[in-house]
C-alpha cells in the first residue's frame, strides 16, 4: 500500500506541472499514476512493481532535473521505496487481491519424509 500510494503521490505532482505540457514529462506522470494504482488495488502486481521501481531508480539517477517537484531526490527513500517495491515483485499479490482470484494462489507441495535416503 505504501509503494502504490508514493507512487500514485509522484505521478499526481508529475501531471500537475502546469508549465510543462511535454509528452516526456506526461508519460512518466502516467506510467507511476497507473502503476501505483495497480499495486493498491493488487492487479498485476509483479509488473507494477517492475515499473514502480524503474520509474523511481530513472527519475533518481536521471541526468536531467525534474520538471515537477520530485519525492525522490535524496538516494534514502528511492532506496527504501524500491526495495519495497522489490520485495512486492519477489513475493507476488495478497491473498485477496485479484491477482490471487484470477491466477490462482501458489501451492508448496513438501514431500514426506519417506522418499529421503536413509542414513
């Protein structure tokens, strides 16, 4: 929720630049807005997270300056918020977001005991 809810933040203060109506300041804007309302809601989460966290490391080691104010201009919280959003595309959607519903939860069979060597 906090990745998704920061990266919906950085899109929002990205689109609202009022003096810059360029297509490579509006596509960024975008790309965070949509993605960080696919990792609240829970939907494709490991491919929102992928974008989160590009979209952040980018606008971060970026030669160019922001147009728009940027929540990531200090490396600590670009640090934290993309290894959070690592951790959500490592360990996938909650168990009741809709990726669970329509992809299924993944099951760990653990085999018995009995089909291990003995020693």
């Amino acid at each position: 929720m906090a990745v998704g809810v920061t990266a919906i933040v950085q899109g929002v203060v990205c689109l609202n630049d009022g003096g810059n109506q360029a297509l490579w300041v509006w596509i960024p804007g975008l790309l965070m807005l949509a993605s960080g309302v696919a990792l609240v809601v829970g939907f494709l989460t490991p491919i929102a997270g992928v974008v989160v966290a590009l979209g952040i490391l980018s606008s971060t080691f970026s030669w160019y300056r922001a147009p728009a104010a940027n929540l990531f201009e200090t490396k600590l919280p670009t640090i934290l918020t993309v290894t959070m959003a690592a951790a959500i595309v490592l360990l996938g959607p909650g168990a009741l977001s809709p990726d669970a519903r329509l992809f299924g939860r993944r099951e760990i069979i653990i085999p018995s005991s009995a089909h291990l060597p003995k020693l």
